[in-house]
C-alpha cells in the first residue's frame, strides 16, 4: 500500500513518499 502509490497518500510516511 506504501509502495503502490507515489505520492503521499492518508497513512503514508513522509519520508517513504518521493516528492513529484
């Protein structure tokens, strides 16, 4: 669920999330 989407997401992690 974290490394379906690439951005940040409700409940994702800042960090995990690669900003666009």
């Amino acid at each position: 669920m974290s490394t379906d989407r690439p951005w940040r997401v409700k409940g994702e992690s800042p960090l995990r999330a690669p900003a666009p």
